[in-house]
C-alpha cells in the first residue's frame, strides 16, 4: 500500500496551479482556490498533517480525477 507524501501547502498549491485551478483569496495562513465552482481551502503551512492532508484530498476528489489526487499525495 502506499504512503502519504510529506507535503508542504506551498507544493500543493504549485500542483493545483497546473491543474488549472487560480486562488480567490487568501485569509491569514489559508488559501482559497477554485476551479469550475469547485473550492479547496489549502492551509499555507511548511509541513501538512496526515488529516490535513486527506482533508484536502476529498475536497479535491469532485474536480480531479483519483489517479490524478493518488499521484499528488501518494509515493508509488
């Protein structure tokens, strides 16, 4: 089974850019990015937690595709 990747929010964010998705707005330490209607609050932090991380994964799974998400968060 794989593992998690140790993921900061700056990468995810520089990974949603290239699926086509632009940041709405930033409150604090938190970004707001949308693509087609779909929102992802993505915590702008050095290291993301397990939970943190999978939080953001089902926030995701309704605008990208699973092997797309399983490339992103998933080690092979």
């Amino acid at each position: 089974m794989s593992k998690l990747k140790v993921l900061s929010g700056k990468s995810i964010i520089k990974m949603l850019r290239r699926f086509g998705f632009v940041i709405v707005d930033t409150r604090g330490s938190h970004v707001h990015m949308m693509l087609n209607g779909r929102k992802a609050t993505i915590p702008f932090h050095h290291e993301l937690r397990r939970k943190t991380l999978l939080d953001i994964y089902r926030q995701l799974e309704s605008s990208l595709t699973t092997a797309d998400l399983d490339e992103m968060f998933y080690t092979k």
